[in-house]
C-alpha cells in the first residue's frame, strides 16, 4: 500500500521546525478494522550555531532540559545526525500525537490537531532562546 505523507516546515535562525502528516495502514484492535490512519508528528531541527545546541549533550529521549517541555507529552524523537565527517549538523528532536486518548489517527485536516499550535510555541520558544543569547555576547 502506497503511504501518503506531506510536510509543513519553518525555517528560523539555526533551527528548522517541521509538522509532518501521513497515512498508513493500521489495525483498531477493538473492532478488528483495517483503515487507514492519520499520523502526526512535530519536529525541530537544532543547528550547530544554535545557542540550545551546545545545551543538548545526550542523544537519548530522556534529555534534562526545558525544550522537552515544549513538545506533546515531551520528547518521543531524538536522533543527532551526522555529517561524512563523523561531525553532528544537526540534533532533532520530537513527538507524535499517538498517545493514548490522543485521538488524531482519523484526522486529516491539521486545523483539527494541535499541531500548529505546539509548532509555532516551539518557533517562538527557539526565536527566544536566540534573542536572549544574542543579547548576552551584545552586553560582555
């Protein structure tokens, strides 16, 4: 079976966040129904000249710092990626909006998910992050 899948994404300075949708196969258990389901995931791209790239040291889910915070139900993502070069370009991080009593596995329309909105505090909470670092290197 062909999955569908499509893409929203906004590109900040050192960071990139992305809404992704697609459609796959799936099983209800309750009903014994095959369907096609609605997957929903958010996520951010983290650039080395991030001020938040230096403070992410693990590449594990369970990360002590407050961006976890900014996703649905915390992290459920993290994957660092690398270059040829063995040198990570990029730490992302994210989640899926398939949790229990989430509910989004037959929504198709993404005004009908909160996923723009978890985005866009995200984008802001990146932005913010960027302005006060700047501000700092401005003031030493």
């Amino acid at each position: 079976m062909e999955r569908h899948s499509e893409t929203w994404q906004e590109k900040g300075e050192n960071f990139t966040v992305e809404i992704k949708h697609w459609k796959c196969p799936s099983f209800d258990i309750r009903t014994d129904e095959k369907f096609i389901a609605d997957r929903w995931n958010v996520y951010a791209y983290i650039f080395p000249k991030h001020p938040v790239f230096d403070e992410i040291s693990t590449d594990h889910l369970f990360l002590d710092h407050h961006i976890t915070d900014m996703f649905h139900w915390g992290l459920s993502y993290h994957q660092w990626n690398y270059d040829k070069d063995g040198k990570v370009y990029s730490k992302k991080l994210g989640s899926d909006y398939d949790h229990l009593h989430d509910n989004y596995e037959r929504v198709s329309d993404i005004e009908r998910t909160p996923t723009q909105n978890d985005a866009n505090e995200l984008i802001e909470y990146l932005k913010s992050v960027s302005v006060l670092n700047s501000e700092k290197i401005l003031t030493n």
